[in-house]
C-alpha cells in the first residue's frame, strides 16, 4: 500500500521541515510514502471562503483516482487514537488498498465535493492546529500507527 501526505498551501516551514522529513523517512520502512503540496490558487486573497475552496476542489478532485481510498482531514471528523490510526491502517492494507491519501485542506477546509468524494473524514483533535503544524502531526501519527502495527516500542501504551 502507499500511503500520500497531500496538502494545500506552501512548502514546508523551516520549524516543521526537519520533523515531517524525519517522520516521513520512518514511514518509508513500513510503507511507500508521497507527498503532494497542493498550490493555492494564485488569485487566492481576492476571493471568498466558498469560491476559494470550490477552486481548490477543482484541482484536487481530477487528481484521486477511483479506486484510491481518500481520508479527508475535517474538523468534524471522527477523532482516533493512536491504536485506532493503527487498526484503520492494517485495515485498509489487509481490504488490498493500492493508495490512501490523507489530505489536509486549506485555510477555510475543503470544499462539499471533495467531502463528500472522502472514505473517512478525520478530525485529528478538536482543537485548531496551525496547517503547518498539522503537516507534522499527521506524519509523527502514521509513523506511530505503523509502530504499533509491528508492536514495536515507540508507543507507550
């Protein structure tokens, strides 16, 4: 299975560069990883919440394939621990999932269609984490994931 980081917005900040490329190089030994930034559109300031991120939409949606399985990172999401992120993964590689995409969205979320289009709408807590940040996370959690897959000693339960 291969796992795909994608996200709207910019390269990775120099505060969260270090770790998601460690994070990401750990992910390697359980699984192929990619990672895909996603650029705003370039008239992004000039335009409101909903039209921005129908744009968005419009370029991420032509990129999934039919038959790859889309975890949408949405703040009404169900929430999973660590274990669960675990379970979800061995999951999907044991259903013969070729590709899982795990999309973070941009500044307003995303958009119906892509929702809608999602297998699994993921809230990773209820508080509000900087997109950067969320970069970050994602990667030390499916890392973590794949420790416990393995029992291997990261995880402290």
């Amino acid at each position: 299975m291969k796992i795909a980081f994608w996200a709207l917005g910019k390269q990775h900040e120099a505060y969260v560069k270090e770790g998601v490329e460690e994070f990401s190089g750990r992910i390697g030994n359980y699984f192929r990883l990619e990672w895909e930034l996603i650029p705003v559109p370039k008239d992004a300031a000039h335009l409101g919440a909903t039209e921005l991120k129908k744009k968005e939409a419009a370029v991420i949606l032509p990129k999934i394939a039919k038959e790859d399985y889309l975890v949408a990172l949405e703040e009404r999401g169900r929430q999973m621990s660590s274990e669960g992120l675990a379970t979800f993964l061995q999951g999907r590689a044991n259903a013969g999932t070729r590709r899982i995409i795990f999309l973070i969205g941009g500044a307003y979320g995303l958009d119906e269609t892509v929702l809608r289009r999602a297998n699994t709408l993921w809230s990773l807590s209820q508080l509000v984490f900087p997109h950067q940040l969320v970069r970050l996370i994602l990667a030390e959690q499916v890392y973590r994931a794949c420790t416990i897959m393995k029992n291997e000693k990261y995880h402290h339960s």
